[in-house]
C-alpha cells in the first residue's frame, strides 16, 4: 500500500471548525477546506486565513490530490 503524505489529509478529509464571529462573538463553523461562512446568529460573511498547504508547494500535488487540487482553483 502507498504511503499516504500527511500533508494532503485535511484537504482530502477535511474537518469542521469553529471560529468566533468577530461581530457577534458567536461561533461559526467553517471547514477547514474552506475560508468563509456565513454566521447564523447575525448574518455576517466570517472569514478565516487559510494556511499554507501542500498545493502551495509540492510538484506532486496536483497528482496526489486529484479532484480536491482541481476544486482548490489551483
């Protein structure tokens, strides 16, 4: 069996999240393939940074990731 690189998991599988609303304080769940949601308490767009990822640098990651490198626009 291949060896898996540890890098491509949370884009593979990504997780849910939760990050504050900065307007309302509320908590927001964004998955972590993603960089926005919409706060169900107030309605506000939360946005999150995204993280350097292995698509930023890895020749092989169009080809490790197959459909999720598409998707990313990358």
């Amino acid at each position: 069996m291949a060896e898996e690189c540890p890098g491509s998991k949370l884009i593979k599988d990504p997780t849910p999240e939760e990050i504050n609303c900065p307007w309302c304080k509320q908590p927001v769940e964004i998955w972590t393939d993603e960089t926005r949601a919409r706060c169900r308490n107030c309605g506000h767009v939360v946005v999150r940074e995204m993280q350097q990822s292995c698509m930023d640098w890895c020749v092989k990651a169009k080809e490790c990731l197959g459909e999720a490198y598409k998707e990313s626009g990358h």
